[in-house]
C-alpha cells in the first residue's frame, strides 16, 4: 500500500499495483493571514507494530490512523501544535526507540496579535510508561529556532542519538540594534539525547553570518564513508553543503561545498551510496564550459583516502526546489523540480537512462518498496514505475504501471496537491491521479 498526503489536507491509502483508493480521509486545512492556505506538508510516520500511520493536519492535531481502514486510533486526534494560526509541522515524523520525534517551525517567520512563531521539537512517547518531552532550541518565547526541513529529524542507529538541522531565532540585540538568526541554537546542526534531555553538541560554522536568514532548512544525512569517521551533511539555504564528523560537530564543517545560489532555498537532503561510496545532491547549480547557466540538477562526490571529496559528474534536470534522490542498486532517481519530470540516471557515471515528464512540478522525493518506484507532482498526481517484466534487473528502462489524479478538494494552487516529500515515511506512492 502508499499512504499518500495532500496540501488539501487529504490522507489516501493506495494499492501500489493498481492505484485503487482503499481508503481516504479529511483532515482538513487552514488559511493563515499572511501566508496562504496550508493542508498536510509533513510526512506521516507508519507504526507497523501498532497498525498505524501518524500524521499531522493543519490545524496542528497529531492522528494516528489505521494502516488497514484509515479509522482514527482511540485517544487520537491529539492537539501538538499550540498555535497553529503561525505554527506549523513541516517535518516529516520520525519513529525511534518508541518516540515520535515532532519537528515544530513556522509558515513564513511572520506572527500575529498573539505573538511570533516559537520552533520546538517534541518526543512524543508511544509507549505510556515514558514520559514525553520538549526541547526548545531558541530558550524563551516567540523567537522562532523552527525546525522545518522536510526530513525532519535524523537518528542514529546505533545510539539512537537525535541530529536536527535548526533554522534562524529572532531574538533582539542591543549590539546590532537588530533581530540576530544565532541566539540558541539558531542556524545550527545540532546532537541531542533520544529523550532530548541534553544537547549533546552542536556546530558553530562562522562562515554563517549572524543575520540574513541563512537556515539549515534540510535535516542532516548521517554516513560514514570507508575513508572517514561517522558523518553528518546538511545543506544550508545559502547554497552550501556543510559536512561534519557528527561526533564532534562544534569543530566545524571538515568540507563545506558551494553548490546553490540560494533564490530557490537550498532545503532536501543529499543522498550517499555505500556501493559507490559517492554523495550526491539535488537542486545544484550548473554552468556549461561557456559560463551559461544550465539550470538546477544533480552533482556527485566521491570520497577519496583521506576523507577528500572529488567531483565525479553533475547533470542538470529542471529548476527550483529539487528533492533528495533516491539510489537503487546502480541507478540514481531525480526529480525535475518546477518544471517537473523524473529522471533515472547510471549512478556511477550520471548517464541518462530514461526520463517522464509530468504535468506538474517535481518537488517530493521518490521512494521505492519491493521493486517498484514511486513519486509524485504538485497537481496531484501520483506515479509507480516499474522495469518491464522482460527487462528485470535492467537499468535503461522502465514503464508506468498507473496513474491516478487526486480527488476535487481545492487548495492553494487549485488542486488536490500532494505535499513535499508527499507520502508516509516507510511507505510507497503510485503514479495516480487525486
């Protein structure tokens, strides 16, 4: 099954095979006053013990929905989200050691009568035996520290030792006579304790001025390469990939990379392949022998003896916001961005293997389960690919097993759209019109 969320405030379970509707669900969106009409932007989190996706609307609720029915689990809805008329959960929802880990930021860092827009994380205990807890990165009230990149939260597996990337505070200095984006932990990649009791290190990159609204709008990829210690990468709306030992991140980045010029906000993840021991991010911005510019696309890095990283190949794909691949064996998985379309590339060379275009933009990332990859468009469709049943285990080409629109409810472009990243964490999507 796909379990699929909308900007129009809609949840769909799928069948991957054929598109069908098994169920749906209204959770309803808001309309803010100075930023626009939301629906569902995080990604839900399935509990596969329990039976059930958690997923937040709009309006701030916490559901945990039946895998098998959609029927709302008892004690659900929950209200997390205080003020929802400014705070809003961009996130995706992470599940470890029997939390749900709830990133907490703002619509557009702007507030209202009632005050400015306050970032938190929330643990949330799954399990009633442990106790639930918040930390607030920017200590005091209406000073922002949100925490809204579209992963959400990372996990290190070993640990279980939490990763988040934090975006600007809004806190006033006598200094500057001026608001300044670093009190806290504000711009910063930060490690906490699972229960988010202690904060167990953080970065301080001094390249990160202290005002211009340069957040870590992405959450950190955590890798070790065979040439290095344990990682972490994150990207920084700047325009730069900042790489850290994630055990010793107050040292600073061991690379940083300029790769975007920072007019779409440089947010989604890289990717990393232990195959090919290469990262490779998204929405970088390419130029052409002549100086041209080429548009946004992928570029990759090998990591060397030594821990260095030496550009393999970059391959331009569209513009704007672009998602984190997605790497399957020996092929690497991108998105178009506002132009849309999906594109399959060798991901060792970044040849082209075959592309799809789409009739709206590509921002959502792609994910894949037994064999079947997925993604989806900001007019609502849902996509499923798949290699021919002749040409399984080929890399160069692929066919479309459906395609379903999403249903009628409006949003703010007009359409039922399916929301960044756009379906359950751990699940599938399809190629589906709503």
């Amino acid at each position: 099954m796909a379990y699929v969320a909308t900007e129009a405030g809609s949840v769909y379970a799928l069948a991957v095979t054929t598109g069908a509707v098994l169920w749906h669900r209204e959770l309803g969106t808001t309309t803010t006053e100075l930023c626009g009409t939301w629906g569902i932007t995080s990604t839900g989190a399935i509990d596969l013990a329990r039976g059930l996706m958690y997923v937040i609307g709009a309006i701030g609720q916490l559901h945990a929905l039946s895998l098998a029915t959609g029927e709302e689990a008892t004690g659900f809805p929950r209200q997390v989200v205080s003020r929802p008329d400014i705070e809003y959960v961009w996130g995706g929802l992470r599940i470890a050691r029997d939390r749900l880990y709830v990133p907490i930021a703002s619509y557009c860092d702007v507030g209202s009568t009632d005050g400015f827009p306050e970032g938190s994380l929330l643990a949330i205990a799954l399990d009633a035996a442990k106790a639930s807890t918040t930390w607030d990165p920017v200590p005091g009230p209406d000073n922002l520290g949100g925490m809204w990149g579209w992963g959400g939260v990372s996990i290190a597996p070993t640990t279980g030792v939490v990763y988040t990337g934090v975006g600007n505070s809004h806190v006033w200095s006598d200094e500057c006579s001026c608001f300044v984006d670093n009190a806290g932990y504000g711009d910063r990649i930060v490690a906490l304790s699972p229960d988010l009791t202690k904060v167990l290190d953080s970065s301080q990159l001094l390249d990160i001025p202290p005002t211009g609204d340069d957040d870590f709008g992405a959450a950190a990829l955590l890798f070790q390469p065979d040439a290095c210690p344990p990682l972490a990468a994150a990207n920084n709306k700047n325009g730069t990939l900042y790489i850290l030992d994630r055990e010793h991140l107050s040292q600073g980045s061991i690379v940083f990379i300029p790769l975007g010029d920072g007019v779409a906000p440089f947010i989604g993840e890289p990717a990393w392949s232990v195959e090919t021991q290469m990262i490779y991010s998204a929405q970088s911005v390419l130029y052409g022998d002549d100086g041209k510019r080429l548009g946004n696309g992928v570029r990759a890095f090998h990591v060397d003896p030594g821990c260095g990283f030496r550009p393999i190949w970059s391959r331009a794909l569209g513009e704007g916001n672009q998602a984190k691949p997605l790497i399957v064996g020996n092929v690497l998985f991108a998105t178009g961005g506002t132009p849309g379309g999906f594109y399959a590339l060798d991901a060792a060379n970044g040849v082209s293997l075959w592309s799809y275009a789409t009739t709206g933009g590509t921002v959502a990332a792609m994910i894949t389960v037994a064999g079947t990859v997925l993604g989806a468009d900001t007019e609502g469709t849902v996509y499923a690919f798949r290699p021919p049943e002749s040409a399984r285990g080929c890399t160069g080409r692929a066919e479309v097993l459906c395609s379903r629109r999403a249903a009628a409810a409006q949003s703010r472009r007009g359409s039922d759209q399916v929301s960044p990243r756009g379906i359950a964490a751990s699940a599938a999507l399809v190629q589906h019109p709503f």
